[in-house]
C-alpha cells in the first residue's frame, strides 16, 4: 500500500519489502499507486480499528478488487495473487474473502498464505508495536526479518 496512513511513510516500508525479499529472484516489488487497497478505492481500509465482523461484512471492496482484476492484473500478466491469513483484522479478512470471489471470474487466481508463526503465535505488525512500546528488541528480533529489526532500531534504539 502506498499511503503514508501508518506509523511508518511508504518509502519506509518500501525500502524495507525490497530489503527483505531481494534474494527472492522470482520476486518484483511494485509500488502500488492509487488503485491497490487506497483510500481512492477502499478508504474503509484505513479506519478499521475496532470494526466488527458485522461492519467488515458490509463494506463494500468491489471497486478495489475490480480495478485490480480487470485494469491492473491483465496490464502485468499477473495470473496469481498472493495474500496473506489474516486471523486478527476483520476488514482484511473480509477483503480477502472477496478477492477469491471475484478474481477467478477474470482469470486471477487466489492463494491464501497461511501466517507467520513465530515464538508460539502469530507475527503481526500489532504485535511488533506492542514490543516497540516495551522497547524489547530482543522479542523484536526473533519475529522479524533482520533489515526490519536494523531499520527499527536506527530509529528506537
């Protein structure tokens, strides 16, 4: 996502995806612009803190997800999408719900990752701010890929 609506800018976490994943050969890292998960076509998305599985269900991610389907992916010759489980956040996991609903229909397929799991529970970017917020590093350190951890600690530490 390309909005600077998180606790860290774009350029930030962009930096960190291509970091992280630059031994993955088969790997390109994009910026995403305005049509993927942006508050143009989901600005839902960015507000979710506390939505119900109730309010997830309702919104309506359409517009972002045909965007993608019928603009985007024929434009790359992207075949699959990869997303990831989402046990926590409702709205995420409403979205990808729909995305393996409407995707097929234009030739897209779905593949659900499953978690991350690491010192006995899921990672997740709520997780990594709670250790921020305890300053634990080492806790830090053993959830997230080293350029993460280096990156976290130029500016915590």
């Amino acid at each position: 996502m390309e909005e600077d609506k998180s606790e860290f800018s774009f350029a930030d976490r962009y930096k960190l995806v291509k970091k992280n994943t630059a031994d993955l050969k088969n790997v390109t890292v994009l910026p995403s612009g305005k049509f993927i998960i942006s508050s143009v076509t989901f600005d839902e998305y960015f507000g979710k803190s506390g939505t119900s599985e109730e309010q997830a269900a309702e919104q309506d991610v359409s517009l972002d997800l045909l965007i993608f389907a019928a603009g985007i992916a024929p434009e790359l010759s992207i075949k699959t999408r990869f997303v990831g489980q989402e046990p926590f956040d409702p709205v995420t996991r409403h979205y990808n719900e729909e995305m393996k609903k409407i995707l097929p229909e234009y030739g897209c397929e779905v593949v659900e990752i499953p978690r991350l799991e690491k010192e006995g529970g899921a990672v997740s970017a709520s997780l990594v701010r709670k250790l921020l917020k305890e300053w634990d590093f080492e806790g830090i350190g053993k959830i997230v890929p080293k350029a993460t951890l280096k990156f976290l600690l130029s500016i915590y530490a």
